[in-house]
C-alpha cells in the first residue's frame, strides 16, 4: 500500500517541535506516519550536513564534520518491532538502514553489551530468564528488571552518552502511555537532546492495573506534555485497516458500552464481525475451521486467547491439526529452547552431560510459565521417574550415535534435536520448541564448515540473549497465536478471539472503563473480519457485546 500523509499527518512530519506528542485510534497510520517523519528529519539532517561541507569546503578549511544522524524506534514488543520495520520499508526507502528498530529490554542489553565490559559488566554477560531463575543452580546473568538500570547507569557516563547523542537526533517511542516509570526514565537518558516522538492513544491502554503495575496513561501523557517545547497533534479517526470504517465504528461503539449502536449491528450484517458458538469443550474445532478458511482465502490470521495457559494449549491443538502457526509472547520458552538444544548438541558431540538435565528442566519450567519447580521439572532433575529415564536414556544413546565416532551424521543429529520434544515428557512448550530449532539448524551447520562446537555455542548463545530481549527478528508466520495482551501493534486479515468460561479481567464492574478497551483493541485489529469464538457463559465484559451481534 502506498502512503500518502492526508495533512493532519503532514503536520507530524514537517514537524520540527522538540517532543511532539502524536495521538491517534487504532489504525490510523500514527507509526507510518512517524516513519515518513523520521525520513523528512533524516533528509533534513543530510542537507544540512552537506550544506556545512560545502561550507567548509568555499572556505578551504578542513573541519572535522559529524557523521550521519540515525533515528531510534523504540517499541514494546518484538513482534510489534518486526511491524514497524515491514511498514516503514516502503516509506523510508534507501534511508532504512539509519532507522534502527529496538525494544526496550533489547537497547538497553545493546547499551550493555557495547559499553559495560569496562564498567561492572565484563564478559560474558547473559540474560537470566524467570525460568532460569527459579531452577536451582542458576548461572551468573542479569534479570529483566536489571537491564535497563543497568543501561541507565551506563548512558550517565560521559563517554556513552556522548555516544548516542552523536548517534542519534531523534528518538521515537510507541505506545509510550504504557511506559512506567522506569521505562520513562530510561527513555530520556536514551541521547537527551535529540527530538522525540511519542505516539500513543489512551483508548489502547490495556496494561493498565495489574498486569503491568505503575502505568498511568493520563500521568504519563502530560508528563510528555510538560517536557520544554512539547506540542501535541491528533490525527483523524479514519482507518487504513479498514478504509470502510465499519470495524473501527463497531469497535468504539463497543469500547463506549453502546450495545444498540446501529454500528455494531452493521458490521454484524455484513459478515465483518461474528460469533461462533463453541460446541465441544474447548473451542479449538471452531478455531481450526474459521483459521482454514481464512487461509483458503490468503488472509493473514491472528488468533487471540485471554491467559497463557489457553494460548499454549491452543497451540499444541493447532500444531496436532497441522496447522503451521507462530506462538508469539513467549520468549522465555523459545530461548530456553535454545539453550536446551544447545545442551543436547554438546551432549551429542561428547561433552560431559552435567547441564543437560538443567537446562531440559529450565524449559519445561519456561513452558508451563511456573514460578515454582513444577513435578516434572524436579522429576528430571533428580531422575525420579522411571519411565522419563528410559525415554532420556534412549534419547542420550540416540544422540551420542548421531554426533560421536565413526557414524556420526551432523544431519541427523539435527533431526534428532528438533524431535526431542515428543521424548522429554512435557505436554506443553511444543511450539516453542519447533521455533527453536530453525535456529539451532542454522548453528549446526558451523560444523560441517570445519567450525567447532565453540563456534555453534556462541552462535545459540547470542540468539537466546536476543531472543529473550526480543531483538530477534524472524520472518511472521501468516498465522498468529497470542495472548490478549499482545495484541497492541499488530494487525491481520482475519482475527479470531477465543473466549472460554470462567476468565478473570480484574474486579472491575460495569461499565468497565478498562476492560472495554479490550474490546475495542481486539476489534480493531482486523482488516477484513472479526470472529468471537465464545462458550455458552461469557464473562459480563464480553457477554452484552455478543448478544449484540447475534
């Protein structure tokens, strides 16, 4: 699709105030638009540049001039950076590789890894997951909530500082009313005197409360709106999803609790938001179909579950129907999947197996997202189950016959690591496992390049670190699996949300005044069409809404 700025989005991007607050509903091209921003600022920092080396030059004088300025992007998620960077391509043409595209946790672990050696962070450092964490015998690593003090402290020091306030002139954060404190706070150490952008809406608010403690979208609005030379441009309800409008009225209509607005009974009527009714226990049947058909049709899906739980079970049923899907929001199970495989491969090219057990265990644990040593975890640890030991005692002849002695087949060693899943006993994580091993693939190949296992290792090494920071870039699978709360940022052909009895949204009541921005989030998701998979009892924030459109 090509882009072009209707003028309230021309404003943006001629723009020249120090912070400007863009705020926008749901599609209604705000990241675009701060893209083709980032372009007019780049373009104006090269003619400026030339201009003083045209200068220079009248003058015969040899001054040292700086170099060219970069952008910074700044997102929440890995997937909704992956967006950024598909949806800038067209927009910021040759200019692209001076938009760098990060998450939060995944600058400051740059920061970290480019400056810390020498400042309390000698190498190897490695991020320590939750997971890792709570097995026993965790490595030395920095948590989630250490990188970006960490980060802060190194971007006080003159010398890093210095750094990427020559980098960059312009730093962009989106969905910046979900940061809290600490991400505001490290947003503005990230070089202070470049411009910003902040883009955001209070109506996609959805991490306010519990799931992320410390957001207050209000507070975190005018405290941008009180930094010097602050101005704020809105722009125009009119969505490039949907050019028709009628998802994005529905939706607001919903958010607004409006359940005889004639906008929802619209887009009912025209198949562009619908309820399936779940007629056996879990719903997955219906999922399956209504995913078929949208694939049959070439859309890109994205399906939606309330808890982790449900997303992980969702996936196994997809993955058992033969469905081929991304599982998104759980990076922790993919990295951990990593080192897993790693272990294995070690293992497999006869190095000693003292950490093969801790790291299986480590992903079950990322898997089944305990925050305690799950059964089967402590089963594998302590070798406790008899039946698990023969299925690892096989798996470990297996593997020692692939990667070791005479026989051994680099080829088959992998096809034995990607199936390892099925014979470590856990009934959850399978997907995550399967992400993995592409990875893992790619690695292994360093040995049929006369490379050494040190060289596979460091390879994985560095891909689980990205990964839990969410600075790994994969190409998106046409069909997405997520929880809820991962829905900011994306968007797909077709949505599916499935709902289930019993869920929990907090102690809210009636009207909902958070929760209903659930509703209008997941409704605007889609280009084409909305489907509410839903059981007989549906919790009263989604009840009024499907009696609605049915």
């Amino acid at each position: 699709m090509v882009y072009r700025a209707r003028g309230d989005q021309r404003a943006v991007i001629e723009s020249a105030a120090p912070v400007l607050v863009v705020s926008g509903g749901a599609g209604t091209g705000k990241t675009t638009t701060a893209v083709a921003a980032a372009r007019a600022h780049l373009e104006a920092a090269d003619e400026e540049l030339l201009r003083l080396r045209q200068e220079a030059a009248r003058r015969g004088q040899r001054a040292q001039l700086p170099a060219a300025t970069r952008v910074l992007f700044l997102s929440f998620s890995r997937t909704a950076a992956a967006q950024i960077i598909d949806r800038a391509a067209n927009v910021i043409g040759e200019l692209r590789p001076r938009l760098e595209v990060s998450t939060f946790h995944g600058f400051a672990w740059r920061v970290i890894t480019g400056f810390g050696a020498h400042h309390g962070f000698p190498p190897p450092q490695s991020v320590l997951s939750q997971a890792n964490q709570t097995v026993p015998g965790a490595p030395p690593g920095l948590t989630y909530s250490q990188l970006m003090p960490a980060a802060f402290r190194l971007l006080a020091l003159d010398k890093v500082r210095d750094h990427y306030a020559g980098r960059y002139t312009l730093v962009i954060c989106d969905e910046f009313q979900d940061t809290d404190a600490t991400e505001w706070a490290f947003l503005q150490q990230i070089a202070p005197a470049a411009r910003r952008i902040l883009l955001g809406d209070v109506n996609q608010s959805i991490y306010e409360g519990s799931f992320k403690p410390g957001v207050n979208p209000a507070a975190r609005i005018a405290d941008a709106m009180a930094l010097p030379g602050a101005r704020r441009i809105g722009l125009q309800a009119a969505s490039y999803r949907d050019p028709s409008g009628v998802l994005p009225a529905a939706a607001e209509a919903a958010r607004q609790r409006r359940f005889t607005d004639p906008a929802l009974r619209e887009a009912a009527q025209q198949g562009r938001l619908a309820v399936t009714r779940i007629t056996d226990d879990t719903g997955y049947a219906q999922v399956i179909e209504l995913a078929r058909a949208a694939r049959q049709k070439k859309h890109t899906v994205s399906i939606f579950t309330h808890t982790n739980i449900a997303t992980t079970s969702l996936s196994d049923a997809l993955n058992a129907a033969g469905l081929v899907h991304e599982q998104v929001g759980f990076p922790e199970a993919h990295a951990e999947a990593l080192s897993a495989q790693l272990a294995l491969i070690q293992f497999a090219l006869g190095q000693e197996d003292d950490q093969v057990r801790r790291t299986l265990a480590v992903f079950i644990t990322a898997s089944l997202r305990n925050k305690q040593l799950s059964p089967l975890a402590s089963q594998v640890l302590q070798g406790t189950n008899p039946e698990l030991e023969r299925a690892l005692g096989q798996l470990a002849e297996d593997l020692r016959s692939a990667g070791h002695g005479p026989s051994a087949d680099i080829d088959h060693l992998a096809e034995l690591i990607t199936g390892a899943y099925a014979r470590i006993g856990t009934f959850r994580g399978q997907e995550a496992w399967l992400q993995a091993a592409p990875t893992t693939r790619r690695a292994l190949r360093l040995l049929k390049q006369d490379q050494s296992i040190t060289a596979v290792a460091e390879e994985l090494h560095r891909a689980r670190d990205e990964t839990l920071v969410g600075d790994s870039r994969p190409r998106p699978r046409p069909v997405q699996v997520m929880n809820l709360h991962q829905t900011k940022g994306r968007e797909a052909d077709t949505t599916i949300l499935l709902l289930a009895d019993d869920e929990y949204y907090g102690p809210e009541g009636e009207p909902f005044p958070n929760g209903s921005r659930l509703l209008y989030v997941v409704m605007t998701r889609a280009r084409h069409q909305a489907h509410l998979v839903v059981p007989a009892n549906s919790h009263p924030l989604w009840a009024p809404l499907i009696a609605a459109l049915e």
